[in-house]
C-alpha cells in the first residue's frame, strides 16, 4: 500500500511532544509505540503509557484503510531531516519512507497487544480561554520540583464558576484562580496531574493557535484536554487531604513595596561572588531594606531604596527561589506581604478573572 504525505513537518510537530513523557518506570516496551490508523482522507495517531491517552487527528488525502504499530522515537528522527514531501510503502512487517534525502525502513509490529483505548463516558465539561490556561502554565512550569510525588505536578480544583490552579514544591506555593460564567458546579472536583502531562498539552497549544478556546471534559476517573488536532486523557489521581486554605491566608500587614528592576539587580551584585543558589538575609525596617549574603569568605550588602511600614524583620530565604518568583511578575513595582514564614506575592494576569498568588516559604536561622 503506497500513501503520499505532504504534512510531514505538522506531523513531527505533533509528535515531538511525546518526547517529553518519562517511561522510566513502566516495564513494557510496547509502550514506546504509536499506532497509525489510515482512513479515508484521515490520518490518526494514537499514544498510551496507560497514565495518559493521546488522540491526534490529521486531514490527509488517503484512499486505503490500514492501521500499524511503530516507534514514534524512530518516527521523529527520521522527520527531523526530511525538507520534501514523503511517500509510504506500508508492507507486512515494516514500513518504508522514499524522500528525497534516502530511503528509511522501520519494523512494525503486532498492534493487537497495544493497550486499548477507554471509553470516556459520563463526562462533564467547561470551556478555558486559551490565553488564560497558556497563561497559567506559563506562571506555573516555572517551579523546579523535587521528587516528591506530590511535588512535582498541578492541583485542579473546581468548584461553583471558579477553577483553581495549585503548584508546589514545598518552598514556593503558585496558586491561580480563574472566574468563569461558562460552567457551575455545586460539588467539588479536584484532580491531580503530573508536570510532564501539563507540559505536553503547553507544547501543544503553543504550536496550534487556530483554536481560541481549550476545552476540559472530566469525571470521576479521567480528564480530558480537547484542543484541534489533539485529544489528551488523562488517568488523574484523586486528591481528598490536601488544602491549601490556611496557606492562602495571610496578614496584609507588613507591606514591602519595591521596584523589580533594583531589587534583582542588588540581589545578584550581592551573589557576583558566590553562588546563584545561596541563601541571602533581608533586613527590613520603616523604609529602609538591607540585603546581606552571609558568606563568611566573601560577605557583601546592598541597601535598597523602598517603602516598608511593618516590624522591624529579619528574614533567610534562598536567593534562586526568590529570584525565580520576581522574574515571572511583569510589573516594574512589586508589592510583597512579609508574614513571619512566608513571603506573599499578589499579582493581577491577564483580566480581572485571572488572579495569581504566589507564596514563598522562609527559612529557619
């Protein structure tokens, strides 16, 4: 069976995502595979490590009805080379790619022994911008785990017309919350996602624009990123006991208000002779901030110009951590609400339906 393919650069686009999927841990090498359906004048991709389920859609002229099974690893290297258009001769037990640049043979393999697909049923749904769920993994993916399971994804809570976004890593807390008129729940749904998933449904959404919204579709075992031309199912894990409520509360008192420009600039003079990823004093008082890296061997303070009304404070954080959270703000003037654990960080997105929160955890002396 031969079949002519002109779309061979937006299908190493849709494939390269699932390079980012970590396998490590599951025993079957079958899994490394992807099935290709061949309908009329429809080429399906299918994907599974049996965590996530992955349905790619493409348009293509095809007369012929044919389904295999191949490694998409050995798929993408060879499209990462290939500038023409592509023919496939599909034989028995292998396939075979004609391009101008050479010809390229991969086995196949019985796709009988694949996992099978679930049928998702029973399911509710909610629409999200895309530009705010773009936003939020941008706001997000920034925090470095750890290999704390539960430290290494993002929370989803919806609840009424609000859905909110929880991160951690123990030390820095990115918390969102979106408003939005387009769905109502009075019971309370909340999901856990590992942070390679999200990742690949940013790749995705980054690449593909010609849809303004993402659509979300759940129940009580899996949930679904709808976004032309993929489909990403999702095998969540329930989460019961983890509330982030009394994290979120916090005294508006003790206000720093400072400019982000000077206030990175004075961190990383302080740190030119030590490590990026040092812990650093503040010193603060009624408008006056001093910065301290408490190196014995090459000590350094800055002095900062800024407003501060609170208690006389004297705070250890890291410096990476801090750093981190201050680049991500896009505006110059920062207001920062020191507590005597955390340092609170309030920032508006996008619209006034998008709020960001962000808490970074300070350390003991």
């Amino acid at each position: 069976m031969k079949i002519y393919i002109n779309l061979y650069k937006k299908l190493y686009k849709l494939l390269l995502p699932l390079l980012l999927i970590n396998n490590h841990n599951i025993n079957n090498d079958i899994l490394d595979n992807i099935i290709i359906i061949f309908k009329k004048n429809k080429l399906l991709i299918k994907y599974t490590n049996l965590n996530i389920f992955l349905i790619i859609k493409i348009s293509i002229k095809c007369k012929y009805e044919k389904k295999i099974l191949i490694s998409y690893k050995k798929i993408i290297n060879i499209l990462k080379y290939i500038k023409n258009d592509i023919i496939l001769h599909i034989k028995k037990k292998f396939i075979k790619i004609i391009t101008k640049q050479g010809i390229y043979y991969i086995s196949t393999l019985k796709y009988k022994y694949y996992p099978k697909f679930i049928e998702f049923k029973k399911k509710k749904e909610i629409f999200i911008n895309k530009k705010e769920i773009l936003s939020i993994l941008d706001y997000i993916s920034f925090i470095k785990y750890n290999k704390d399971d539960y430290m290494n994804g993002l929370f989803i809570k919806i609840k009424k017309n609000f859905i909110k976004f929880y991160s951690t890593n123990n030390l820095i807390l990115a918390y969102i919350k979106i408003k939005n008129q387009n769905f109502f729940f009075k019971k309370k749904y909340m999901f856990y996602i590992k942070k390679n998933f999200f990742l690949i449904l940013k790749n995705y959404i980054n690449k593909y624009d010609q849809n303004k919204y993402l659509k979300i579709t759940f129940n009580k075992k899996y949930i679904n990123f709808i976004y032309n031309p993929i489909n990403l199912l999702i095998n969540y894990k329930k989460i019961k006991n983890i509330n982030f409520k009394k994290l979120l509360k916090f005294s508006k008192k003790n206000i720093l208000l400072i400019n982000k420009n000077i206030f990175l600039y004075s961190i990383r003079r302080i740190l030119s002779n030590i490590s990026n990823n040092y812990n650093i004093n503040l010193y603060l008082k009624y408008n006056n901030i001093t910065i301290t890296n408490n190196s014995k061997n090459n000590f350094s303070k800055e002095k900062i110009i800024g407003f501060y009304d609170g208690k006389k404070k004297s705070i250890l954080i890291n410096s990476k951590n801090l750093i981190n959270i201050i680049n991500i703000i896009k505006k110059d003037n920062i207001k920062l609400y020191i507590n005597n654990n955390f340092i609170f960080i309030k920032n508006a997105l996008i619209s006034n339906n998008i709020k960001l929160l962000l808490l970074l955890t300070t350390l003991k002396k």
